[in-house]
C-alpha cells in the first residue's frame, strides 16, 4: 500500500468515525435541554428521568468524540505536514476559537452531568444550554476549516508560500456558509431522526410507556423540522459548489461533457472510460435549473479538466446519490410524522409509522457519512483546492499501513464496546409500570 | 521585561497552557497510576476516591493539550511540522494512550452491569503509566537538537527518541504525575487511613522524582547540551533550580507533618518551576537547533490576532473553569472534620 493511500486512508477512517460522535455532540444536548425545561415548567418526573438518560449517553459519546478528535488534531500533522506548515497562520484563527468552544463544552459537560442535585435547577439548565450552544459553535467552526480547504481565501500565494495573511478572511471563505448550516442542520436531523428510531422501537414494544412517548416527541420535533429543511440547505450548498468547484459539481452529477440544459441525474453509474453515466434517471435540463436557475445555463464537464485534476468521479457520484436519496427519504417520514401527529393532536403512535421510524433511524448517520466523502473526495487532488495537491501534503514518514492498521483496530474495539454500552442503556430503560409509580408518587 | 514581540507571548501562552494540562490533566494520568496501583485493605477505597476525583473535570483538564496543539500549529507552523514528523511514532503510540485511558475512564463510570468492572479498570490504568512517559519522551527529544527541521532532511523514526536522555524525561514526566496526583489525593478524602494511603504515595513518588531529576541532568550534559548550557550559562537559571530545590523541601515538610493544604499549593510551584526551568534554558529555541521562537513564527498579524483571541475567550475560559473547581473541588479545601456527609 502506498504512503499516500495509507494516510488518505487513516484520515478518512478516524474523520468517518469521529463525526458520528461529533454530531451527536452538537443535537443531543439540545433534546437534553428540551427535556429539562419541560420538567422544570411542568415538574412531570417522566422528563427529568428522559434527560438524565440522555446525559447518560452523552457522557459516554462525549468521551469518545473528545479522544478521537484529539487524534485528528495530530493527525493534521502526522500525516499532512506540509498542509499544516503551509495552512497552519491561515486556518489557525478558526482552530484556536474551536479550542475554546471545546473548552466551555467540556467544563459545562462536567457540572451538567455531575451537577444534578449539587446546583440549583436553574444554574443546571443553563449549563445544559451552554453546551448545546458550544458544541454547535465547534461544529461551525471546524466546518469553516473544511470549507476553506475548498475555497481557500485570506491569503495571497507567492511561489508556494503565503503572505498577506487575513485569518478573518480565511474564516469566512466563500464556501463557509453554506457547508455550516448545512452541517448543523445534518447533526440536528441525524440525531433527532436516530433518537426517534431507537424510542420508537421501544415505544412499540410498550405502548403505554410515557418515557418513550416524551422521548420520542422531542427527537421528532427536532430531527423533523432539521430534516425538512435539510434539502433546501443542500440546494444551496450545491449552487456554491457549482460557482466554486466545478470538478466537484461535474463528479457529484456524473456530468462528462459541458453542456447545456444538462439533465438533473438521478441514481446511475458513471463510467469514465467511455465518459457517459449510464443507468440514470434523466429529468431534462434539471441540473441546469437546480444550479442556476436557467434551463438553458451551461454546466461544465468533466472533460475541461485534465485528467489528473479530476476527483474519482464513480464515488463522487455514488456518494451524492446515497446522500439525496436519505435526505428524501427523511424529510418524507417526518412530513408523514407531522401530518400523523396533527391529525391525531399528540405524540404519533401508529404501528406502521413506528416500524418505519425505526429502520430509517439510522439514515441520517449514513447521509452524513456520505456527503462528507462527497465533500473530501469530490476535491481531490488536492487537498486545499487549486493551491496544494494532496500528494505534496503527505508526510516523508514510511511504513503508515502499521499505524493504519492500528487506529482501525482500535476505532473497532472502541465501535463495538460503545454499541454494547448504548444497548445495555437501553434495556435497562424504565419500563411502564415504573415510569407510573413514579409519576404517581409525584402528585 | 520590555515590550514582547507577539511570537514570544504566543509561545509563553504555550508554555502556560503545557503547564496547565500538567499540572491538572497530568494529574489525572498520576491518578490512574495509582488506581493501577492499588494495594491493600482499602484498595477499593482508594480506587473509589480516584474515580471521585477525576469524574468531574477530567474532560476539560484534557483540553489543555489541544489548546497547546492549536497555538503551536498556528504561531510555529515550522515547529509543528518537524515534531509531528520526527515524532510520528511516539506520538501516534502517545495518541492510542490518550484513547484508550479517556474512553475506558468514562466506559467504567457507565458501565451498567458493574461485573465487568475490574477490566476497566486495567484498561484505564495501564495507558495512564505508558502514556506520560511517552509525552515526556517527546519533550525529551526535542530537547536533544537532534530533530530533523528542514523537509529535504532524512528523518529517522526511531533513532531521536530511542535513546537513554529521552527515555529518562520520560519515566521524568510519570513521576511527577503520580507525584501531583498522590499529592492531591490526600485532599480528596476525610478519611485519615485513605489519606495516610495517599501520603506515604506523595512521599515515595516525591523522593522518586528528585532522583530522575538528577539522573536527567546527567544525561542532558552529552544528550541535550544546548539545554544544559543554556540552564548554566545564564544567572537566571542557578536561581530556578535554587527555587525549585526550595520548592520540593517544603512539598516534602508538608506531607511529612500531614499540612496536606501546604503541600499541594508547594508542589503546584515546584512542578511549574522545573518546566518553566526547562522552557528557560532550551529559549530561544523553540525546536533546537535551527528553529527559534522568532525564526520560525507564524506572520507577526496572525500571532496579534491570536493573542486577541486568546485574551477574549479567556475571559470565558477562566470564570468557567473557576465554577466547575468551585462546585467540584471545594471540598479540598476544607479541613476534613467539618465535611458533611463523608
Ligand atoms: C443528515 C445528513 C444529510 C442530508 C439528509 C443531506 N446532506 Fe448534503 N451533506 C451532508 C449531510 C446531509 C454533510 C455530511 O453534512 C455534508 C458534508 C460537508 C458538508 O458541509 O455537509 C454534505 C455535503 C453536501 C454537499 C457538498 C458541499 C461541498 O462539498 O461544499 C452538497 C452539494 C449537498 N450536501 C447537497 C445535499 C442535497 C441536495 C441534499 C438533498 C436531500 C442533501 N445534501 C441531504
Ligand atoms: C466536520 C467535522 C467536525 C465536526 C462537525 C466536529 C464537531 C465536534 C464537536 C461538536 C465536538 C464536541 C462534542 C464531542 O466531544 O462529542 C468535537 C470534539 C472534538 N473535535 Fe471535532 N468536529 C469535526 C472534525 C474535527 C477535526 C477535523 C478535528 C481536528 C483537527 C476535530 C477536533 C476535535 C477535538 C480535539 C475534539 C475534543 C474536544 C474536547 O476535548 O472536548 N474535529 N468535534
Ligand atoms: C468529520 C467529517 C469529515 C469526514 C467524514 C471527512 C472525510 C474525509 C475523507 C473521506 C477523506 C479522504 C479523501 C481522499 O483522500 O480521497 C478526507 C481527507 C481529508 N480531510 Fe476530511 N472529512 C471530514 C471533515 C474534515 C474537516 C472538518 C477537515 C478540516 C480540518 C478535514 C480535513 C481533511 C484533510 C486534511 C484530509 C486529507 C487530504 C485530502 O485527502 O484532501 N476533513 N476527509
């Protein structure tokens, strides 16, 4: 295994892995809070019970997303040194914010879960709003290094060194907007729709239980509403990519030729040898329309681009299907929650909405695993777009397969004991009778 | 002191903020040698206060260390890339430590079905003790001047930290952790046997740690001799480790005549001392022998920015951290008799 591929591996691997426990960083907080706040107006004990499970699971999530985005933060120089030699002044700013944004987190993290009981209601919910606060703030902030990696700016490039740094102007990179909203909204609806799958497969079981009931209220209202306007988000960030990256705009469609009225395609594969995409659904002068606004805008191709300034254009492609295809889906189940909860005026509980809560829980995760390759993968070569190639970034170091093979170990030793933790949790959740003789106790 | 250049107060931020995650995030590495450590009658006991203590704020001393990675990729890009390189394999098998103990620490705080609880605690314990020797390995390499600093140099993976100074520097840096956190133990209960336990820990680890000081001057004389040279050759530097000598004796009169309040406050400026004495004498190299804190810094308007930065969120930073210890530690300073409930 080559060097490069070796490293290219490991950061896709250790960024594929912490993502999941950054997302549920950035949304589980928030349902925590909505579940606090409901008990502090209502005192229902059924919501104090839900958002101590919930902190429960943060804690253990929490810990692990700490340590895995430690490894990231030397992997930027283990594997890419001179990426952080060249981007370290520009990117920095966005880095060092991100520090203390971890940091409020994580003190906040300790008194919420540590502090039921130690401090007043009040100061409590308050440290729970602060970390939901922080771990959105650290999301944005981190995104605003990624998308600068794709439309680099604060910075004028002499030779192949940067001078006039602007790290202000770095920040707000043109593509910054677009890739934070739609990140946090990703968190939101991933979380949210995962929470409502796991309660609603449980609630099944129980019907009457009022713990999963609540449970699963919040996470569909807040993985419903993300959900909803997660395409819209995604209709914006593409028309960024399309002003911007135009490789990645053409590998994302599988569009081989410039052309206009280009055709919005939906599903196939492309096939680069003979530069056409087949197997698609074509809807006429869709991608056209979707970009620009112009059924008759020009798209650019492929073939503008020399052949070794081209993403791998079969998983570019592949990735952005998976990633549409979830969010379609999930913006279709929560549309179907919301109308069932209306009609019902309460917490949906239909049997087959339940079931199908349950098995596209999960999708969410996959989006966002999906679109993140679309993002890393669809800027290849390079590794800061138009300014350095990936193959000049990588480490002199030799022999990465080993500490390649070592991570991945160690990040499926660690999978697979959190599931297990997660699924014990579970279990042992309050059962219906209990969740009655408590709440019977209160009154 | 006349006006700093920016770089220089960026790499001081450095070094306060290195200081910081050892004297609090090096601590909880310290107690998990002790949990691994655990002998005796009250070995639960012991276990239970270690676990007690670090629960809380374990998360937020760790990011002390991110924080220190963040201002030296930005203010020292050079810097960055040279330590990361050369040092790909002690830090990558420093970084797996760091795993491991983190997850493993909080796995067994919410392990529901306690059975499993001894293995946790192995796999807490065990990167606690490898893990600081690696982070002081890493030090220790650098101070030797032996890292490669400019990309068309050959680096060799093993050769610039397999060797008696950087491994010293290690085993170094364990004892101090254990030497903080068997200090800060003693606060920790109000039950005089648990902390008779911690003392006779602090005491040992204490005289350990005076021992490996000598033994890593010796070797920094052939090993690191521009650090050497640098701790001699100013007046500055007989001062420091008359302070520091002062320093570890009043640490050790503390424990002995049980002014655990004493000690703690002691030991704090001790270890402060000797990595203040350290960073003192490798200036104004900050990775020796070619990269200096000016040569190498980042443009003078990233690192103002970066100074900006850092003085706003400490604004945060500072009262926050003040409020988890408030709620958390309070008890450590109180004498144990008028504890409730313990
Ligand atoms: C819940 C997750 C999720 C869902 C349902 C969607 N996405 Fe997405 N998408 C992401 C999660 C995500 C992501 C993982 O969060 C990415 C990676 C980088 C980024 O900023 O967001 C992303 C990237 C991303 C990009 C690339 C941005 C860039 O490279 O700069 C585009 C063009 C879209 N998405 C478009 C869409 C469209 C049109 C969707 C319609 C349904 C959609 N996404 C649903
Ligand atoms: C888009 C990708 C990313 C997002 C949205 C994200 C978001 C987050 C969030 C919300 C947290 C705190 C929650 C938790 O601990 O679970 C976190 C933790 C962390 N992340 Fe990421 N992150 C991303 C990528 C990265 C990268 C590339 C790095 C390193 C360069 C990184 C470094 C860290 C570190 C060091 C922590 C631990 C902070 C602590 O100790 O509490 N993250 N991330
Ligand atoms: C957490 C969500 C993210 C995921 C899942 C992700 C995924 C990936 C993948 C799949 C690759 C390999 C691409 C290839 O070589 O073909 C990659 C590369 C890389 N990513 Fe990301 N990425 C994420 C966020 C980020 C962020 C926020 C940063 C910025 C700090 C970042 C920095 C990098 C770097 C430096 C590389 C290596 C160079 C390259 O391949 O271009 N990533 N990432």
């Amino acid at each position: 295994m080559s060097n490069l591929l070796a490293a290219r591996l490991q950061m896709a691997m250790s960024l594929g892995f912490h993502i999941i426990f950054a997302v549920i960083g950035i949304a589980l907080p928030l349902m925590m809070v909505i579940a606090e706040a409901f008990w502090i107006r209502t005192g229902e004990d059924v919501y104090r019970v839900l958002a101590r499970r919930w902190a429960r699971g943060a804690a253990i999530l929490f810990a692990v997303g700490a340590v895995s985005g430690t490894v990231l933060s030397f992997e930027l120089g283990l594997l890419w040194p001179r990426f952080m030699e060249f981007s370290g002044p520009i990117i920095g700013l966005g880095f060092a914010l991100e520090g203390f944004a971890f940091f409020t987190e994580a003190i906040f993290l300790g008194i919420y879960i540590y502090g039921w009981g130690r401090i007043s209601p009040a100061a409590h919910l308050a440290a729970g709003i602060v970390i939901a606060v922080s771990g959105a703030a650290s999301g944005v902030l981190v995104v605003s290094v990624n998308s600068w990696m794709n439309t680099p700016s604060g910075f004028v490039l002499d030779g192949n060194r940067a001078t006039r740094i602007d790290p202000v102007a770095a920040l707000l990179n043109p593509a910054m907007a677009a890739e934070a909203l739609h990140m946090t909204l990703a968190a939101y609806a991933a979380v949210g729709l995962l929470a409502a799958g796991v309660h609603a497969a449980l609630l099944r079981k129980d019907r009457t239980n009022p713990f999963h009931r609540r449970a699963l209220a919040i996470a569909l209202a807040v993985g419903g509403v993300a959900s909803v306007a997660q395409p819209f988000s995604g209709d914006f960030a593409a028309r960024v990519v399309a002003r911007t990256q135009p490789a990645k705009l053409a590998s994302m469609e599988g569009q081989f030729h410039t052309q206009r009225h280009a055709p919005l395609r939906i599903g196939g594969v492309p096939d680069p040898r003979s530069g056409r995409t087949r197997f698609a659904l074509e809807i006429p002068s869709g991608l056209s329309i979707l970009a620009y606004q112009d059924a008759n805008a020009e798209v650019l191709g492929l073939n503008e681009f020399p052949p070794k300034d081209r993403p791998p254009v079969v998983v570019v492609h592949l990735a952005f299907q998976v990633m549409v295809a979830c969010g379609m889906v999930m913006m279709a189940v929560s549309i179907w929650a919301a109308c069932a909860a209306w009609r019902c005026r309460g917490v949906p509980d239909g049997s087959r909405l339940l079931v199908v809560l349950a098995l596209t829980g999960p999708l969410g995760l996959v989006a966002i695993e999906a679109g993140w390759t679309v993002t890393e993968v669809g800027r290849q070569p390079w590794i800061i777009h138009k300014v350095m190639r990936t193959t000049d970034a990588v480490t002199s170091v030799t022999g990465l397969w080993l500490s390649l093979l070592v991570y991945t170990i160690l990040y499926l030793v660690l999978g697979v004991i959190v599931v297990r933790l997660l699924m014990a949790q579970f279990q042992s959740s309050p059962g219906a009778n209990e969740m009655a003789v408590r709440s019977g106790s209160k009154t | 002191m006349t006006a700093m250049a920016p770089s220089q107060v960026v790499a001081t931020a450095i070094l306060f903020a290195l200081t910081l995650y050892v004297l609090f995030g090096g601590a909880d590495f310290g107690a998990g040698v002790w949990d691994l450590l655990a002998r005796g009658p009250r070995a639960t006991a012991q276990r239970e206060v270690i676990s007690h203590a670090i629960g809380p704020v374990w998360e937020a001393n760790h990011v002390w260390l991110i924080i220190v990675i963040v201002l030296l990729f930005t203010g020292f890009p050079a810097a960055f890339a040279s330590i990361t390189t050369n040092l790909h394999v002690p830090l990558s098998m420093m970084l797996v430590g760091i795993v491991l103990r983190g997850s493993a620490f909080t796995f067994r705080s919410y392990d529901n079905a306690k059975l499993n609880d001894r293995r946790w605690d192995r796999r807490f314990s065990w990167p606690s003790v490898v893990t600081p020797v690696l982070l002081g390995i890493v030090i220790g390499a650098i101070a030797t001047g032996r890292l490669a600093t400019r990309p068309e140099q050959p680096v060799s993976l093993f050769s610039v930290w397999l060797t008696p100074f950087p491994l010293a520097v290690g085993l170094f840096a364990l004892a101090i952790f254990s030497f903080l956190a068997a200090v800060y133990l003693t606060l920790e209960t109000a039950d005089p046997s648990l902390q008779d336990d911690f003392r006779r820990r602090s005491l040992i680890s204490g005289v350990t740690v005076g021992i490996l000081a000598y033994v890593v001057y010796i070797l920094a004389r052939t090993e690191a001799p521009l650090v050497v040279r640098g701790l001699g050759a100013s007046s500055w530097g007989f001062v420091v480790r008359v302070a520091t000598g002062t320093f570890a004796i009043v640490t050790l009169a503390g424990l002995w005549f049980r002014r655990y309040q004493v000690a703690r406050a002691a030991v704090m400026v001790q270890v402060t001392l000797i990595l203040w004495g350290c960073a003192l004498a490798q200036y104004p190299y900050i990775v020796p022998p070619d990269l200096t804190v000016s040569g190498s810094a980042a443009p003078p308007q990233v690192q103002r920015l970066l100074i900006v930065t850092l003085a706003a969120g400490s604004l945060i930073l500072f009262p926050s951290i003040y409020y988890l210890f408030r709620i958390f530690k309070v008890h450590t300073f109180h004498p144990a008799s008028n504890r409730p409930g313990e």
